[in-house]
C-alpha cells in the first residue's frame, strides 16, 4: 500500500496508538501521516476533509473512518442511526472488503448448504433479512437451537466473510 501511493516508512510520524480488527484482532501500526480527503459530489461540487492516515502491516486497503465519512457527508453524525429525512449533497461509491487483509484467506465451505453458491463455494451474497420473529422462546434451554437458527438465517448476507464478492 505504501509503495503505490509513493510513501516511504521514515515519512511516517511515530504512534503509540493500537488499532483492532471487528474480530479484536491486534494490528501492527507503522505510523501515521496527515492527509486531505477529498470526493466528487454528485452535482459536480468536491467535499473535502483532513484526517490522519494509519498505516497497518496487515492491510493492503484503505479504509476511511467513521469520522472522515461524516466529515464528507456520506454518512450522518449520529450513524448507524437511521435518519429518514436526511438529504446528502454527495454520492460515493465505495468498494473494498473489511475482510481485505495483505493475505488472502482461503473460504470456508458451509457444511450442507444447498443454496446458490460462487465460483469460490460460498453462499452468494445476498442483502439481510428482516428481523426475524423467533421461531421459539430466547431462553437458556434454546440458547443452542437458536444459535444454530440465526446462523442458518443470516449465512448469505451478515455472517458471509467471502473475500471473492463484492
């Protein structure tokens, strides 16, 4: 990541900071840099923010934080709150896997799935269900059946870790 985007290691300023993954993984932080954000708004504007620059050993992405996403409109202040009657200015596409790491993880196979799959043998990826009405009472004597019930329902969409599909 460095080399493509022309930094060199001694142009990084020391942190002490510890970054984590979603699954509280540790990362190793080279340093940081500041740097100015910038997008092309849908009706031809540009947004731009500054924000610090983490780079990580383990990553071969950028990623941009929650506060820059907001900073430049594609997200609220108050996310994941859902805000109906918010209109943004901008429009971005963004592409990327938070699954994207410096080395590619082999797919794990779902055991007796029937479904439709990909080229690589996930599940196709698929949107979220609604919320489910459960299928019997959250209790400690169901704790197993309704593990085993979420995981089922939400195999193809949340629970999907495929790194071969958008």
């Amino acid at each position: 990541l460095m080399q493509g985007l022309g930094i060199r290691l001694k142009q990084l300023l020391p942190t002490n900071l510890t970054l984590f993954t979603a699954d509280k993984k540790s990362l190793t932080v080279l340093g940081v840099m500041p740097v100015i954000i910038s997008m092309k708004c849908g009706d031809g504007d540009t947004a731009t923010t500054r924000d610090l620059l983490y780079i990580v050993e383990e990553l071969s992405s950028v990623f941009i934080s929650r506060d820059a996403l907001s900073s430049l409109g594609i997200i609220s202040k108050e996310f994941p709150a859902v805000h109906y009657n918010m209109s943004f200015g901008c429009v971005a596409g963004v592409q990327g896997s938070s699954a994207d790491t410096a080395i590619e993880q082999p797919c794990i196979k779902p055991d007796n799935f029937t479904g439709e799959t990909a080229d690589c043998g996930c599940p196709v990826r698929e949107p979220p269900p609604e919320p489910p009405t459960l299928p019997f009472p959250a209790t400690e004597e169901n704790k197993e059946k309704l593990k085993e019930y979420l995981v089922e329902r939400y195999r193809a969409s949340t629970l999907n870790t495929c790194q071969h599909q958008p």
